[in-house]
C-alpha cells in the first residue's frame, strides 16, 4: 500500500464499460512525513475521496479485491482516507 495525496481527477468520458461510473483521481505520492514525492497514481476512489486529502492507495491485484472494483480493469484503489498519521522518531 502506498500513502498520497489526491491533486486531481481523471474524465473520460470513453472507457471500458466496466469502467463507468467509477471516480478516477490522480494521486501523488507521500513520504511518512507528509514530504512529497516525484510519482503519482490514477486510482479509482471507493471511498469518496476528494481533492486535497490524504490517502492510502492499494496496488497491484489486491486492487481487484474490493467491492467495488472485483473483476475490473484496475491496478490502484483508494481504500482509506486518512486522518492521522503516527510514526515513531528515531
């Protein structure tokens, strides 16, 4: 899984069918410290995400597993929408 932040969206209004009706946002990526990264992501929001938040993107198949998404032409998924992020100092 990877965190992020949404910056945009994606319109298409030609697509596959399995497709429609499926918000598309185009995530950027995020170090622990909220620092960002050079690489970003479309993903397809199951949680209803918008501009400006922060997120937690899954990849890969495990993108396929949601309700949302089973059986579907998708390679990123946003699952969460963060609230807060602890991460212990060293």
């Amino acid at each position: 899984m990877l965190l992020g932040k949404v910056v945009g969206q994606v319109w298409a209004t030609r697509k596959d069918e399995k497709l429609t009706g499926m918000k598309l946002l185009v995530v950027r990526h995020i170090n622990l410290d909220y620092s960002f990264r050079n690489s970003y992501v479309v993903a397809v929001d199951s949680v209803g995400a918008g501009s400006g938040e922060y997120v937690l993107v899954t990849t890969g198949s495990s993108a396929r597993q949601s309700a949302l998404t089973e059986g579907k032409p998708v390679d990123a998924v946003i699952s969460a929408i963060i609230d807060t992020l602890d991460v212990e100092k060293q």
